[in-house]
C-alpha cells in the first residue's frame, strides 16, 4: 500500500495505553496508517525516514490559554508607571503628567497596590487631577483599577449598578456610593474599551500569526481557549477571523472555544450565546461547544474563594454562583449538548463546582454527558481531593507556576495569605492524579510577548521539579531559584506528557482523533534529538522539538 510518509529507527512515545511505544509508523493523507515495529512496514510503500533513534511524541495540547484575551494585552495600553511609596507621591505623580501632557483621551497610569500603604485612591482625587478627561489606574496584577467619573459615566456605571458578582467582581463602595476602584471582571471592560474602536484587522493578523509561529516552533497543535472575559465582543471578532483563516486552509492549530461568563445575572443569556456561537463557529480547526465560567478571583487580592479564612484578613472570598445555580447551568448545558469549563483558584470555588455536578448527576443520572473541568486549582480542600475522579471532572493545572514564585520567597508571601499548613500544600496535582482522576496541562497564559511562559517545556518541567532554578528558561521571575516544600507533588516525566497529550484530547473530547499516535489519528507528531524520558529535569524547558509535523506535514 503507497504512504505519504514512512518513520522507521525511533523512539515512539505513543501516549496510547494499548499501545504505548512503537518504533516505527506510517502516515497517509494526514493520519497515522500504522503504528508498530519495523516488521510492519512491509506492507507500505513511500518515502521512508529513519530517524536514527530519536525520539518522538504527540503533538502538544495546552487545555487552558487566552488566544483571545492575548491579542487585547498585545495592544492594550497599560500606561505610565507610578513609582511611589505612598498615595500622595501616586497623585502627585499624576498630576505633574497630566499637566505636562494636556488634551490626552484618556490617562493611564499603573502601579502596586502594595506601595499606597493600605490607602485607596478615589474618584473624588482622581476627578481633581483630570475633570474634563478620563482617567485610569490599573493595579500591576490586572486584577483592579481605579478610574475617575468620566469613564464611570461612558459606561453608564452608577450607584445603582448591580456587582457582577458580589464579592469577587465588584465596585468598591463607601457609604452606598461607589468610589472609582473596581475588582475583577467589574473593571475589565474599561480596560479593554478603547479596542472596540481602534483594534484593525491587521492587528489581529498580525499577533495570530505571530501565535501560530509559536505553536508551529514549540509542537502545540490543539488549544483550549479560554476566552476574553468582559469582551466577548472582541472575543467573537477574533473568532470570525480565526474563522476566516481556517476556511482558507491557514489555521494549522486547533481550537477549541468557549463563551466566557462573569456576571451571575447574565447565567441564561450567556447559555443562549454559547449556543450561538456553537452554531457560528464550526470549522476544521475551530469549534465552540464550552461555556467558560469565573467561579472565583485570584489568592493575591484575596478574591479566591476559600474554605478556610485567609489568615490575614479573615475573609473568604466569593463565588459567582452556588452549587444549585450549578446545577441549573449544567441541566440547560446537558439539553444542548455543551460543555463546562470554569476558573477555580480557590478550594470553595471548586467545591462549589463539585457539588453542583453532583447534583446534576443526582437529577439526570445516565443522561449527564456535559464534559465539566476545573482550572487553576491552588487550593484544594483534602475532603474534595478524591471527588474529581468520583464525579468526571477534569482537573486542569498550569504546571509552570507549581513552584509558587511570587517575588522573593514564594513560601513566605504565600504564608502570609494562607498560613503555613496551606500554603505547603498548594497544587496538589500528583495527589488529584493518583486519585484517578483526569488530569491535564496548560499554560493559562493572557499576554503574547515572547510567549516565553506559553513553552510547554517549561510546565513539563516545573511540574517534574516543582522548583525554578538557575537552568530554567523563563521570564524574569522566574529566573527566581525558589520551590515550595511540596516535593511529595512532584509529578514523572511519563505523566507530564501524558497530560500534555492524551488526557488533553479527552478533556477537549478530540480523543478520537488528537492525543496520542495510533493508527487512525491525525498525524500530529515530534521530533527530538533527545530522549525526552531521560533527559535532565532540571533545564528541560530549554528543549525544543528539531522537527514538527501538523496533519502529517512538517511545519517548522
């Protein structure tokens, strides 16, 4: 029989259970013919490749990331930086700008919360330095912004206006009055608005090709997108250029898309547009069957929804919904035949999604088909460990930040927030994966820049070191040599792949056709000059596959 393509002489790490190394394998007309020894290649005929003992995996498959949300930090304007120790030098900072620079749109400036010494800014200030323009402060982590009246008053933003969510996405407010500063998705449409107008298609062009030159370079053939929170417009836009390009045979990476909900009163309009966009989107490369949910914020504002108190404070976070609004969500998502993805910092978040499917599951029993997954997961409460395998909810990690880094002493910073107890048991993904659960990888990145925290390397291996050191290939922090005490975490290098491959495609429901390199798959494969199962642990982030094949065609 003829083969487009003949490997022969390599080291096959197949990701498939049946059958799970090989060392030769043949491919036609984009997908894998046979996989198997050399014996079984008598019965093929084509070009033939021998690889001289390398070694080769499944393509890629990073389970979280923001293709979307990327392309609004790649123009977004993040303003002047205010280097201050107190809210009177940030003012003052200000001010000296606006005056010297007059007749300006819109002013932005970005800071650390932490240098305003526990004081807020107002919009009452901020109205005094800028009256007759608008004014933005973003805080450094993206999580909340201060802005003045006028971009109050563009977005029709007053005292009345409902809180997204109570609790996690909110406008701060004193005496019933809101005061400018906004938490979580609350701010995000005013930090993106000015896109709506000025973001051009040769933008967006440009930062999704220079995406897929990273994806074709590092052997990411398949993403789960996790949308652009706030700005599902953008979002959508982006979509029906993603849309364009595949029908042009130009989209050689697939995507799996959501719809992405913030606002609890938005719960049956946000099901009735991922329908939407389940019907809009439906091209080789580009399918939306997920509504995306933010369960809950980050541990770094204390907006992550927690079981126990935050140390520091007391407090305990918020979620967007409870386990019965789950519930409803999953029954009207199982009628249409779509599935649940959903952000969970913090161990009440996930609770809450834990136990909304099994109250799903209760009510429906056999019927209950929607795919549910958990993202991020910091903190897990011990009692919820072994429920993801017990009810099929996916366990999604993002493996480069499991050695915690968060400027100097990672440990230290997050015992502050947590206690010390707490904050050595963070991530807990070797546990959660012993539990049978299904686990997989992302990278849960938001900005392109060198897409140097998108590299799956870098995940496989802090997720096999749980530390950075001085051989990690990173940004700067993490060029921090810090690990959190967890090495009871830390995960082998057969299981990083897995859930970089296989248990991806699962989670994404492409198992039939991505994953692993069987007879009948799409042929998305890797090729190293390195054995990757007993390379260095430490520096593996700085390897990269010497040649990568999309659909049985080399792309790098």
């Amino acid at each position: 029989m003829k083969a487009d393509l003949i490997i022969k002489n390599a080291r096959v790490f197949t990701a498939d259970s049946v059958n799970p190394q090989a060392t030769a394998f043949v491919v036609k007309d984009g997908k894998f013919l046979y996989v198997g020894d050399e014996a079984g290649l008598a019965a093929y005929e084509g070009e033939v490749i021998d690889l001289g003992g390398k070694f080769i995996m499944p393509g890629i498959i990073d389970s979280h990331v923001h293709v979307t949300t990327g392309i609004g930090f790649e123009y977004v304007d993040y303003g002047e930086y205010i280097d201050c120790s107190s809210k009177q030098e940030a003012l003052d900072f200000m001010a000296q700008y606006v005056n010297a620079t007059p007749g300006l749109e819109r002013y932005r400036f970005i800071l650390n919360r932490n240098n305003l010494r526990g004081e807020e800014l107002t919009k009452e200030e901020l109205d005094a330095i800028c009256p007759d323009h608008e004014l933005q402060v973003l805080e450094l982590d993206i999580h909340s912004l201060w802005v003045n009246s006028k971009i109050l008053e563009a977005h029709g933003i007053t005292d009345a206006t409902p809180d997204p969510a109570p609790g996690l996405a909110y406008f701060v407010r004193k005496n019933g009055h809101i005061t400018g500063n906004a938490f979580e998705s609350a701010g995000w449409p005013f930090l993106f608005d000015y896109l709506k107008k000025r973001l051009t298609d040769e933008q967006i062009a440009s930062a999704i090709a220079r995406w897929i030159a990273f994806c074709k370079e590092y052997g990411v053939c398949s993403v789960f997108d996790a949308g652009f929170p706030e700005n599902n417009d953008i979002h959508e836009r982006i979509y029906f250029y993603l849309r364009e390009l595949d029908r042009r045979g130009e989209l050689p990476i697939y995507i799996d898309g959501c719809y992405v909900l913030t606002n609890r009163h938005k719960m049956m309009e946000a099901i009735e547009e991922t329908k939407r966009f389940n019907r809009e989107f439906d091209t080789e490369h580009l399918k939306v069957h997920t509504l995306k949910i933010f369960m809950d914020g980050t541990l770094k504002i204390e907006t992550a929804a927690m079981v126990t108190p935050y140390v520091d404070t007391g407090t305990s976070g918020a979620t967007t919904f409870n386990a019965q609004e789950v519930a409803v969500i999953l029954k009207e998502l199982n009628k249409a035949g779509l599935d649940l993805h959903v952000h969970t910092v913090g161990e009440q978040a996930s609770r809450v999604v834990l136990d909304g499917v099994e109250l799903a599951r209760k009510e429906l029993g056999d019927d209950f088909r929607v795919k549910v997954t958990c993202a991020h997961l910091w903190v897990q409460d011990d009692a919820d460990l072994g429920r993801f395998a017990k009810l099929g909810v996916t366990a999604d990690f993002s493996p480069a930040w499991h050695s915690g880094v968060l400027g100097g002493n990672p440990y230290e910073a997050w015992s502050k927030l947590l206690g010390p107890e707490r904050a050595a048991a963070m991530f807990r993904s070797k546990t959660i994966w012993d539990t049978g659960a299904l686990v997989t990888w992302s990278s849960d990145d938001v900005a392109y820049g060198d897409f140097s925290t998108w590299n799956p390397y870098l995940g496989i291996e802090i997720g096999m070191t749980r530390f950075n050191c001085a051989k990690t290939k990173g940004p700067e922090v993490a060029k921090v040599v810090a690990e959190l005490p967890t090495p009871d975490q830390k995960m082998s290098i057969q299981e990083m792949l897995i859930g970089y491959t296989i248990n991806g495609a699962k989670q994404l429901g492409i198992e039939a056709t991505k994953g692993s390199i069987a007879a009948g798959k799409d042929a998305d494969f890797l090729v190293f000059d390195r054995d990757l199962l007993t390379a260095e642990h430490a520096g593996f982030s700085h390897i990269l596959p010497t040649d990568v094949f999309f659909a049985g065609k080399k792309v790098n």
